[in-house]
C-alpha cells in the first residue's frame, strides 16, 4: 500500500470508528424551564476522547490492513482487480 492509500483508508475506516463512539455514555441534559439548548444535547459530550478513541482505534485497523498487505496475506488491489 502505497501512503496515499494508506491515509486514505485511515480516514475512510476513521469517520464510522467515530460516528459508532459517539453516543457512548450519552446522559441527557435535566430540563428546566430555562432550557437553552437542544432537548437531545449531552451532559458532556467528551469530543476529545472519542476524536482520540476513533484515532487510535484508526490506527490499529489500519496497521493490521496494512501488515497483510505487506505480507501478501490479504489485499485490497486483489479485490478490484
């Protein structure tokens, strides 16, 4: 895998590792009469660890594709071809 197919498979396996992290350990806002934001907004929606979770978890994905690659044990050329 050449590193433009590298980075590209990164980003295209990163957006849903990071769309499937983002609901964990969602906790609703209390309403109050006040109510200022959305009636579905979190608590705290900790979006540097699920950017950082989705990265490492990226990574790891990416690596494994990218060491069967190497070893000709598996390939996504093949696939298309």
């Amino acid at each position: 895998m050449s590193i433009l197919e590298i980075i590209i498979f990164f980003l295209v396996v990163w957006w849903p590792v990071f769309f499937i992290l983002l609901p964990i350990g969602y906790e609703q806002l209390p309403q109050t009469k006040s109510f200022k934001f959305a009636k579905s907004a979190p608590k705290k929606p900790n979006i540097l660890i699920k950017f950082i979770s989705a990265s490492i978890f990226s990574l790891i994905i990416t690596f494994i594709f990218w060491l069967m690659s190497y070893l000709n044990i598996f390939s996504l050329k093949s696939l298309i071809l």
